[in-house]
C-alpha cells in the first residue's frame, strides 16, 4: 500500500494525477507539466515534498557525530538556522545519500530523500552508538516548497515577513507567531529559483496550501519539479550519484570539507585516494539542439585531445522547456570533447559539452 502525505486529499481536490513515487502516492502534475514548469519559471509555484524524511539529531555528541558522518563539515554552521548541503558516503567513498542539515538551537536537522529512508537511518542508527545522541524521524511534520520570482513576495503575504525578509540563502527560522511555533522556513529549493521550504505540522499543511493557493501559487506535480532541477544541474539520487559514485565525480566535490586533516569522516580515506591518482571521470551538461530527447543510459561518444574516442553515459535527460530543446547530464572520462554524439534509437545525434547548469533564476546560462 502507498504511502501519502497529508495534502493528498488536496491534490485529489486539485485533480493532482497521483502515481507512485518511490513508494508514495505523489501528483506528477495538475493536468500540464509545462504549465507548471512556466510558473515556476515565471511566476510561483509549489510543491508537495513531504515524503521527504526530516531526522532531528540531538545530544552533547551530535557535531562529532555529524563530523564522522558527512563529507561536508558542520562545524562550519555558527549560527543556529543555517544550513549545508552534503553527501553521507560508505567507507569506499560511495555516496548513500544526498542531503541538507541544519544548526538547530537543539542540535541539528536532517532532510534527506524519500527513496533512500530506511537505508540513510539504519545507517544514522549504526553509526551513532559510538556518541551521545539521539535521532528523531519527525513523522508528524509535512514539507511545502514554493519556488519562482514571485515566490517569496507571496508568502510574505501569508507569515511573518518581518522575520523571514531578512533569510539569506541556505538559512531558515521558525516562527513567532501563535500556533505556528513548529513552523520552520528555509530559503532554500530545489529549482534554481528563489523561495522557501517550509516545514509545518501535518494537520496545518492543507489550510497553507490552500491558502498559497488563493494568493495565486498554482500546484505543481513532482514531473515539473525534475525538469525545473535538471534545468538548474541539480543532481538526483540514484542518477548522478549513488553508492558506487563518489561525490569528486558527481561534481559535488564543492561538498568535501577536507580541513582540518584530522577530521576523519567515513569514505575520507578513498576521497583522498582518488585525488591522489586523479578522477577519472565528471559530470557534464550536454546540449541538443535538433530534434530528439535524451535521456538517462544512452551513451555518449566523444572523442581526447588525440582524437581517441571516448565514452560515457547520460545520467538524467529531458526536454527543457525554458530552452525549447532537450537537454541531460552526462558522466563522461575527465579529457572528453567539447562535441560529441548521443545514440537515440539507432541515430547519433550531436551534442554539444557544456557546464552542468543550463537555466538560473528564469534566465538561460548556456
């Protein structure tokens, strides 16, 4: 039987198309992914994201704890609120999850994938007997993003703006309020676009959503939020990263803290060896500009600076609707060319090699 979040009976309201995510019974879309995605882009949106799994880590061992565990380091959060963004590795460097934690005044939040929940906390479990902490899923706390330019001019209209105006980027607060005192809003997202994140308790999710809605957010399926994140190269779970990808190819070695050297998180031995014998491959957007869609598993050919050919393989793949063509990351060897050729049904269709990021804040970036 599927899971479901508490804003289901809102999306069959809403005639939302739900089908099965990951095991949940999530709206794929409200009757257009492309309007959806458009409003996005253009305007506001939201989204239902609370099959997301939200972990409280407390106790006097939970920034060592969090310092063994994640490749990124906590200990660079100094003020309770704000948030990073890190990969959880096995010890071969391997990612097993994605994921944000944030400084919290009783210790740190987690907010990691739907798919990968059992795994990431018996592997919390595992690894936490050596420290003093607790870990705490927090079943009765629902997620709404709302992402787009006009994204934060509207919920301003709806809380505190007072105290939320002032968030910067990768920051969230709970707020004062009557009633709202569990309400925590993060300006973080998951589109390249600006917004929030909010997490609320389950039996206030639909009277917010609904309201989001009256002031003109339009309710977007989880279809428009993949495209939207291929769009900005986002990485997805299980596509380009996962337990045999390690975050240096997965173009996620920004996430790595590696001072100081005595810091030894899980999978740090392998990062290093990796570094030291050179990464053999990336992560690379690719460009299609005739006909056709890529997508995940075709392969890639290319050639070195030799002209010896070269392969690789589309992670992600879909057709862009800010740029009107399809798009896809790829993971390719480190010398690939600049051009290069996709196999989509017998064809090779030529692409071109680009940054993995194609659309930010509304705008086009290749």
């Amino acid at each position: 039987m599927l899971k479901e979040t508490s804003l289901v009976n809102v999306h069959r309201q809403m005639s939302g198309k739900l089908v099965d995510f990951g095991g949940w019974n999530m709206p794929v879309n409200y009757g257009s992914q492309i309007e959806e995605h458009t409003a996005v882009r253009e305007a506001a949106g939201m989204f239902d994201v609370s099959h997301m799994t939200i972990v409280d880590v407390e106790g006097g061992g939970a920034k060592s704890f969090l310092q063994y565990l994640l490749a990124n380091d906590v200990g660079k959060l100094q003020q309770p609120g704000k948030a990073l963004y890190t990969a959880m590795l096995n010890p071969e460097g391997g990612v097993i999850d994605d994921l944000i934690v944030y400084l919290m005044s009783f210790g740190y939040r987690l907010v990691v994938n739907c798919a990968t929940r059992e795994k990431d906390l018996a592997w919390l479990a595992q690894h936490s007997a050596a420290f003093e902490v607790s870990i705490c899923e927090r079943h009765e706390l629902a997620m709404i993003a709302v992402q787009g330019p006009q994204a934060r001019e509207r919920v301003h209209g709806l809380l505190e703006p007072a105290l939320i105006e002032g968030l910067g980027l990768f920051q969230g607060a709970f707020l004062a309020e009557p009633g709202r005192a569990e309400w925590f809003v993060a300006r973080t997202g998951y589109t390249g676009e600006e917004g929030y994140e909010i997490m609320l308790p389950n039996s206030d999710a639909p009277a917010f959503w609904q309201a989001l809605a009256d002031v003109g957010v339009k309710p977007c399926g989880l279809g428009a939020r993949d495209t939207l994140r291929l769009e900005a190269g986002m990485n997805l779970y299980g596509h380009e990263m996962d337990e045999q990808t390690s975050p240096l190819v997965a173009n996620m070695g920004w996430t790595v803290a590696w001072p100081p050297e005595s810091r030894n998180f899980i999978g740090r031995e392998k990062l290093e060896q990796e570094k030291a014998t050179g990464v053999r491959a990336k992560l690379v957007g690719l460009l299609l500009h005739g006909k056709g869609v890529l997508r995940e598993g075709q392969v890639v050919t290319g050639e070195d600076e030799h002209g010896v050919k070269l392969q690789g393989i589309v992670t992600s793949g879909t057709f862009s609707p800010t740029l009107g063509h399809s798009i896809a990351l790829a993971r390719v060897p480190m010398n690939f060319s600049e051009n290069a050729v996709v196999e989509v049904r017998k064809r090779a269709l030529a692409v071109t090699v680009v940054k993995p990021c194609f659309v930010r804040n509304g705008r086009k970036v290749v």
